[in-house]
C-alpha cells in the first residue's frame, strides 16, 4: 500500500468524523472546528495525491489549491466567530432587559 | 436592461478585455466604497451601470462574432485559467447587472441617510450595502464567466460570504442567527464541492472544464466527484431537502437584500450545476431523474409551507423553496429528444424568477413599511386599498404562476414542451402541479390586498404615489415584458450552446 | 545513519502522544496550554530531524515560524485568561 | 522503509484520533487545544508528503492565527454556557446510528472510488516544471499562485477582503472588555520576540521565490506579530485608524487587480505579466498582498470596527 493511499484514508477518516460531529452538534463553536476538520480532510487528500514517492518534485498545483483553501477557510472561520460573538453580545443584552 | 447594436459600438470596445473588465470593475469599486463611505451610493450605482453597459456590449459583441475566450495571464489551459463567454453566460451577466441596479435604486431609497436621527444599525445598513452588493456582483460575474472548477470554487465562497453579509444587514438577532445557519450551511456546500474538485484532479489531472469535458468515459472517481460537487451547489442553491437554510435567510434580511439574495445569489450556484451538467460531464439518467424527484420534492413541500405561514416574508421565501425546484426538473430531461427545449425553458426560468421574485421581495418591503407589519393574517383587516406596491407584487406573481404572456410563461412552456417531446409525462403533471400549487399560495395576500369585508371602518387610499414603488413595478414590468421580448434572449442563448456543438451531446 | 534517524523520529512521535494524555486529562486550562506548548517544542525537534532524514534543509525554516508561533496560543490565552478572576473576586 | 511505514500509521493514527477527540471533547478549551495540536500533526504529514509550503502556511494560519481566534470567541462566550459542551443536547440513540450509518457509507464509498483511480494518475506537475523558467520565480507554488494561476491567488485576496467588510459591518468594538493588562513579563517578551518575527516574516516573504515560503506565510506571521501587540494592549486602535485600516485592507485587492489592468494596458492578457520583468511583478504583488494579508488577519482577529477615541498618553 503506498504512502500517498495512506494518508488519503487519513484524510477520509477526518471527513467522517468532522461530518458526524457536524450532523450531530448544536454547539456552534464546535461546529466551526467541525468544519475545520473537514477542511483538514480535503487538504490531506490533495497534498496525497500531489505525493510523488520520496525522490521526484511533489505536484505543485494541489499545493496551490490547499494554500488558498487555507487562506479561504481562516477568513471565513473568523466570519462566522464574528457572527457567534455578535449573537452572543446580542442575547446577553437582552438577557440584561429582561 | 440595454441591447445595443453591434454595429454602432466603437471599434475600441470591439477589442477590449470586457470578460476581466466585468469581474474587476466592480472589485475596485467594491474597495472604493468601503474607503469613502460617504461617496457609496454613487459609486454603487455607478459602477452597477457600467458594468451593465460592459455587459451588455459583451452580449452584442457575442451575438456578432460568436463565443469568446480570454486566458488570463497569457497561459492556456490546462496550466492557466480561462475565462469563456458564451450565451448563457453573457445573458446571465446582462441580467444580474440589470436586476442590480433596479434594486440598487430601490436600496438608494430605502438606506437613505435621515441625517441626526439616524441609529447607528441604519447608518451601517446605508453604509455597508454598497460594498457587499458590489463583492456579490464580482462574484456572481466571476463565476459566469469561470471555466475551471477550482476558479468557481474560490468564486462560490466571495458570492457566499458577500451573501451572509447582505443576509445580516439588519444586525438583529434573528437575522444574525439565520446569517448564521446560513454561512456554516455554505461553507458546507463550498467544502462538498472543493472535495470533488479533489477527486476530479487526483482522477484526470485536470480542473479546466474543457479538458474535463473533452473526457467521455464516466470512471467512477468523475461519477463520485460529480455528485459530491452536485451535492455542494444543491446545499448552496437551497434544493430540497436541503433548503433548510434559506427560508429564515431570506425572510429576516432587509428588503433589498433579500430580493439579491433570491433572485441573484441562489441563482449562481444553480449556473454553475446546470453548467456542469450541460457541458461538462455526460448526464447518467439515474441521477437526472433523482435530482428531478428532488425538485417534485421542492413543489410540493415549499408550496405546501408557502400555504401555512403566517408571514408574507416567509411565504415569498418558501415560494423560492418550490421554484427552485420547478427549475431543477430540467436536470431529469436533457438527455432526452426535448432536451434543448427544456434547458432554454430552465434559463428562462431562472432569468423570470430573478426578476419576478427581486420585484415580490421588494413590494413586500413597501407594504410592510405601509403597514409596519407583514403577518397574513392580518392583512384581511387593513383598511388600505392597494397601491403600487400591491400592483407590483400581483404582476410578479402573474410571471411565478407562468401566465401569459409573461416571462415565466414562457420559461415554463418551453420546460413543458421538452418534456412533452422525451413523452415524460410524469414531468410533466409535476409542472402542472406546481403551476396549481402556486396559484393557490399567490392568492392568499392577492385576496387579502382586495378583501375588506371584514375591515370595521372607511376604507382608505394610500396617500400618494410614491417614487420608491416604481423600482419594484418596474421589475414586475420586466418579469412581464421579458415574455414579449424574447427573441433577443433566445438568440444569444443559442450563442456557444451546449445542445448545437455536436461532439458535446453525449 | 537514517535508520537511527528515523528510530529518532518514531520515538519522538511517540512522546507527542504521550505528551497529548495532559492535554487531555487537564485538569486546569494551564495543564492543557503547557502541554500543547510542549508538544510544540517536541515538534520543532522531530522538524529538525525530518529536515535531515529526508535531506530538506528548508524543513528548518518550517521549524523556526513553529517556534515563533507557538507563542500567540499563549500570549491569547493569558491576555484574556484573568477575565473569570476578575469576575470571582 | 518499515520504519517510515510505523512512522506514517503512528502519524496518521494520532491525528485521526485528535481528530476525533477534539470534536467529541467535554470541555470547550479541551476541544480548541486539541484542535491546535492537530495542527502541529496534520503540518507534520504535509512535511512527510513534502508539501514544506503547505506546512509552513498549516503552521502560521490553520493552528495558530485560527487558534488564537477560537479562544478569543470561547472566552468571549464563557460567561453564559459555561460548558459548550454541557449545552450541547445529546442526540437520540437512533440518529446518532443513522448519521454513523451514513457516515460510514459515505466514507467508504470515498475510500473505495480513491483505490480505483489508476495509478500513475495524470497531472499538471510536469506542464509547471516545463514553464518553470519563464514564470519569474523558482518556486513552483509560487509561480502557480503568482503566475500561471494568478486569477484564482486574486480572487482569494477579495474572499479576506468580502471577510473584513462583513466583521466591521456586525458593529463597533465594545468600548473596553474587562481583559487584563499584562506584566513586565510580557513586555520582556514582546520586546525580544516581535522583531524577530517582523524580521523572519520578511525572511519568508524573500524565501517565497526560490524556497518554501511566499507572501501567505509571510502575510500570516506579521499578523500574528498585529494579534500579540493588540492582545498586549500595545496598540490600541481607535476611531482615526479606520481609514488607514480601510485603506490597508483593499491594497491586496486594487494592488493586484491594479496590476492586472496595468498588464491590460501594456498589451498583455490579464496579469500576463511581461516576460523579462515577471519576478519584479511578482515580487512587487507579493511585498503588496503580504502588508494587506497581515493587516486583515490582524483586524479579523479584532473581530470589529474600531471605535474608541484617540487617547494621548498610555494608560499603562
């Protein structure tokens, strides 16, 4: 079995279990860092399939991909706790009026 | 929306970049707005303008001398990006610039600055619809013209994030919840369908959608990654059952938004798997006529939803809910005889709905002002006699119900007509149903604008006409007239199509 | 040469996992911190040996940005950690 | 070679498990640590399958700028749930079955479409390699990023910047949380360590031509380098900086569209930049996309339009 098929099951292991808690939680910070993990999951796959064995030059282009996804996914993770802290200031004021 | 004439065009335009110029123009203006806040409205509808005059140039320059390809950077495909225009993609740019400004005009109104008494919640609306609009239109346009499945990736989550942030423009907590379930249900989809990018480039080394769809054998790492990236685009463009998102979405944005959000935003990624499906990969019948079942799935259950809420909002909300899926039964008939029939049927559509429902979301937006509510209920008690508003709101449905010689007329005969033609019947009593369903659901705040026996009391005229209900009739006019006038459309909907170029039809 | 490298290696690897047990067994938020502050240096260590054993000198530039980095997650966690003191006195 | 093999199930194996314990972990904090741990792991495996650049990127942004920010939003919630994980409704027996069930099935199905890909599969690999020379830069994720995929690279830069737009529209920072003021101790410490970092961000961003490194991981370690002087209290921001802000913010984007219409007027296709002067371009993007990508994350991860007013002297 070859190393690259190794760490893409890796990978598809962490799809499953981010899905799983994704499905099942009501908690919305531990939905983000569900999504993380998936995120971690797909990235593993292509940087699997950019592996070329030990000796040649990995396939640049997947790099590339996991790289913007990277940047893509920390910006939208601060989005969505921006929104969480807002929510939260929200409730609590009206926590506060009542 | 403008038609000019080839031949009166500047030989200058004739050789522009326009495909780039319509993504980046409303990049930088994007950024102008968020400097100069003060400057927004302007630099809004301008920029709104001229990317509708480039977009439109495109479409003329599309119809005189054929599809268009620019690779960026210099580099072709397979190593480069490409940008492609053809004439579902030109009619879509026309549109969206189109429908834009409309409700851009109607968003200059409604975020008008009051001056000392504005609260800071107004202020930031008035601010910040400037910037996300611009960012949803270059990402919308972005993703037109994308012909690489990693380029409409990184397009999607622009449209998706610019998207949350129009759904939360209000800053109240039921629409930060709602923008809330939103974001994580997009990036759900954009994941999905990142993951079948990931298998489509571990399978073919390739992300560019000509070589993929020069591929014809369906291995089974194309079949796996087309169904998850239909997965993705089905969560994003809220096909049921997976439309759990957008009816709080959509309901609890501001007016203007909302009518972005549902005639423009679920369309990009609707595009996108209707482009996929068309011209990429050759449609395996099996996952056609479940995508098809899906969408009967949508008739029903958002018509059934559209009848029981008691909010005008959510039932124009859930009415999205059963278009949508009255749109997605194309996916179960392109293979078939009727199959161009029914995909021209399926665009116009889409174009009908962006318009009628744009014009019902802003209608909404003015009775609710009218009344200071929106509860269906409710509405039987108004003295009001209806105005404007309720005018528009009535012609937009004329166009969702798919009455002559409306646009969604049109739409939806020539969908009827492909199905006709492949013999699917059961499509075709689907369509029917849909078309009843929705008269039904329509008629309940129509009766309730007419109906004042049970109001105690003179009946009353709204006090004058106002300037603010032209843009939403005007939308209404253009969901009607776009039945009347569509011989432009369909011509350059014929520009680049799938259906004519014979070694694409699988 | 490579072999005991690599033996390095494995071993290293395996006091991470055991270094994960405070991680997370706690019982306090500090135990937890120090323990992910210890697994970092681990890590800058197995980068270095890595950088060797599969003769990628770059490898310790990854090493450096995971030592300078290691010290936001602690900065964070202390600049807002004495908030709950704050409120119990 | 067993040796690598024990090396890859061990490394696998932990992160599969952190994985695991991190989203199904009682405690919040427990969840967020352990996730930043399997950071460090999952940038370990990147390195093993010689993806240095993604390494270095997993390392800056996805465990600690992403860490820094899910305990800042964990503190920010604590007052009122405060176990997540205890407000976190326990669901029925059948459908945590039926989502395992699901999820099984699709996992498999992944794993077992992923064995029937023929191998060697296709690639872009030897096309970059083949245009290695004539991109500008001897990195090759650099030249896809910068050159020959530059559209997707400024697309990217609008997603930070669509982000920015929609945190400062949520409101106004909050006039001044109860957070603490930090000691001599920290000051020793920022004194020593930000220079270095402001330093090895510029390293990185010089590395990025012919080495792993580039303007993302350059980008991200100066923000870690705004995130410390914000936490520290060493910069304040107030109202008066919102315009530089602003203006910092949309450099990445009208510096690189800018750039595109600059190649437009040159003659050249859409940021085709011109062939003898592509590694100026792109070193000139990058020094641009780096100060506008620190800036952002910084600012994200103050999470709010800054609203205080200009104060003259330090209240330290």
């Amino acid at each position: 079995m070859s190393t690259a098929l190794l760490y893409s099951f890796g990978g598809i292991l962490l799809i499953g279990v981010a899905l799983h808690r994704l499905v099942l939680t009501t908690d919305l910070l531990r939905r983000v860092v569900a999504l993380n993990v998936f995120a971690a999951g797909i990235a593993s796959l292509l940087i699997a399939a950019a592996y070329r064995g030990p000796e040649a030059a990995a396939d640049p282009v997947p790099h590339a991909f996991v790289l913007t996804g990277i940047v893509v996914l920390v910006s939208t993770t601060a989005a969505a706790l921006a929104l969480i802290r807002r929510l939260d200031d929200l409730e609590r004021s009206v926590d506060h009026d009542t | 929306m403008i038609w000019s004439d080839p031949s009166t065009m500047t030989p200058e335009i004739m050789t522009w970049d326009l495909p780039s110029l319509v993504v980046i123009l409303p990049l930088l203006a994007a950024v102008a707005a968020f400097l100069l806040p003060s400057a927004a409205v302007g630099i809004g509808l301008g920029a709104t303008a001229l990317v509708g005059a480039a977009s439109s140039a495109l479409a003329a320059r599309l119809l005189a001398s054929g599809p268009e390809i620019s690779h960026l950077g210099g580099w072709t495909v397979p190593l480069g990006i490409a940008l492609r225009v053809d004439g579902f993609a030109a009619l879509m740019l026309v549109t969206t610039a189109g429908i834009g400004m409309l409700v851009g005009l109607a968003a200059s109104r409604s975020f008008a600055a009051k001056g000392a008494t504005e609260a800071p919640a107004e202020e930031r609306q008035r601010l910040f619809f400037w910037p996300l609009w611009l960012l949803l239109l270059a990402g919308l346009n972005a993703l037109y013209l994308s012909s690489d499945v990693f380029n409409i990736y990184i397009s999607l989550e622009i449209l998706g994030l610019s998207a949350v942030g129009l759904a939360v423009l209000s800053g109240k907590a039921a629409a930060l919840r709602a923008g809330l379930t939103y974001l994580f249900a997009g990036l759900l989809g954009s994941l999905l369908f990142l993951l079948g990018v990931d298998y489509l480039y571990a399978a073919t080394g390739r992300v560019d959608l000509a070589s993929l769809g020069a591929i014809d054998e369906m291995t089974p790492a194309l079949s796996m990654a087309l169904v998850l990236m239909l997965a993705g685009l089905a969560i994003k463009t809220a096909l049921f059952p997976l439309h759990f998102w957008l009816p709080a979405a959509h309901s609890n944005a501001t007016a203007p938004a909302s009518a972005l959000l549902s005639a423009l935003v679920v369309k990009g990624s609707l595009y996108v798997a209707l482009r996929l499906w068309v011209d990429v990969f050759a449609p395996t019948a099996g996952l056609g006529t479940l995508i098809g079942l899906l969408g009967a799935g949508a008739i029903v259950w958002g018509s059934i939803q559209a009848m029981r809420v008691d909010r005008l909002k959510l039932l124009v909300a859930y009415s999205t809910v059963a278009q949508i899926g009255l749109i997605c039964l194309v996916f179960a008939l392109t293979d078939e005889i009727g199959g161009e029939t029914a995909w021209q049927g399926a665009v116009y559509l889409i174009l009908a709905h962006a318009a009628a429902k744009s014009a019902m979301f802003l209608a909404v937006g003015r009775i609710a002002e009218h009344l200071g509510h929106d509860s269906l209920e409710r509405l039987h008690r108004e003295p009001l006699r209806p105005g404007m508003a309720q005018v528009a709101f009535a012609l937009a449905a004329v166009s969702l119900i798919g009455l002559p010689p409306s646009a969604g007329f049109l739409g939806k005969w020539l969908l009827l007509e492909g199905a006709m033609r492949a013999d699917a019947w059961l499509w075709v009593g689907v369509m029917v149903l849909g078309t009843m369903l929705s008269v039904a659901y329509l008629m309940r705040p129509i009766s309730g604008f007419l109906r004042f026996d049970r109001v105690e009391g003179p009946v009353i005229m709204p006090s004058r006409l106002d300037a603010a209900d032209l843009w939403p009739l005007g939308l209404a006019v253009v969901a009607i007239a776009m039945g009347l006038l569509a011989a432009t459309p369909l011509s350059l909907l014929a520009v680049g199509s799938p259906f004519v170029v014979p070694e694409v039809v699988p | 040469m490579s072999e005991v490298l690599l033996l390095l290696m494995v071993v290293l690897l395996l006091t991470l996992l055991g270094g994960l047990v405070r991680v997370v067994r706690g019982p306090s938020e500090a135990d937890r911190m120090l323990a992910a502050q210890l697994l970092g240096t681990t890590t800058v260590a197995l980068l270095m040996l890595m950088s060797v054993a599969m003769a990628m000198p770059r490898l310790l530039d990854i090493a450096l940005v995971f030592a300078i980095l290691a010290a936001i997650a602690v900065v964070c966690f202390v600049a807002t950690g004495e908030v709950r003191d704050h409120d119990a006195t | 070679m067993l040796l690598w093999l024990v090396f890859d199930l061990v490394l696998i194996g932990a992160i599969v498990w952190l994985a695991w314990a991190a989203l199904a972990a009682r405690d919040g904090f427990e969840m967020i640590v352990l996730f930043m741990v399997l950071g460090l792991f999952v940038a370990l495996a990147w390195v093993r399958l010689q993806a240095p650049d993604v390494a270095l990127a997993e390392a800056a942004v996805g465990s600690g700028i992403t860490g820094a920010l899910l305990l800042k939003t964990w503190r920010h919630r604590r007052g009122r749930a405060a176990g997540d994980a205890a407000a976190d409704a326990r669901p029925s027996r059948a459908l945590g079955f039926g989502v395992m069930g699901l999820v099984t099935v699709l996992t498999g199905m992944l794993a077992a479409v992923l064995v029937l890909i023929p191998r060697p599969a296709p690639s872009l690999a030897e096309t970059v390699f083949a245009n290695l020379a004539v991109s500008g830069v001897d990195n090759p994720v650099t030249a896809v990023l910068l050159n020959f995929r530059a559209y997707d690279t400024l697309l990217e830069v609008v997603v930070l910047f669509a982000v920015v737009v929609v945190v400062w529209l949520l409101g106004d920072a909050e006039a001044d949380r109860r957070a603490p003021r930090l000691g001599s101790i920290f000051f020793g410490f920022a004194r020593l360590v930000l220079p270095v970092m402001v330093l090895i961000a510029g390293y990185l961003l010089w590395l990025g031509g012919f080495a792993p490194g580039g303007a993302f991981q350059a980008g991200a370690v100066l923000g870690a380098v705004g995130i410390v002087l914000l936490l520290g209290r060493l910069y304040t921001p107030t109202a008066a900086d919102r315009l530089p802000a602003r203006l910092v913010f949309g450099l990445g984007t009208v510096g690189f569209a800018g750039a595109g219409l600059a190649t437009l007027a040159l003659g050249n296709a859409f940021l085709g930049y011109p062939p003898e002067a592509a590694k100026t371009w792109i070193l000139v993007i990058e020094a641009m996309l780096t100060v506008s990508i620190a800036a952002t994350l910084a600012g994200l991860f103050f999470g709010a339009a800054p609203s205080g007013r200009p104060t003259r002297e330090s209240d330290r």
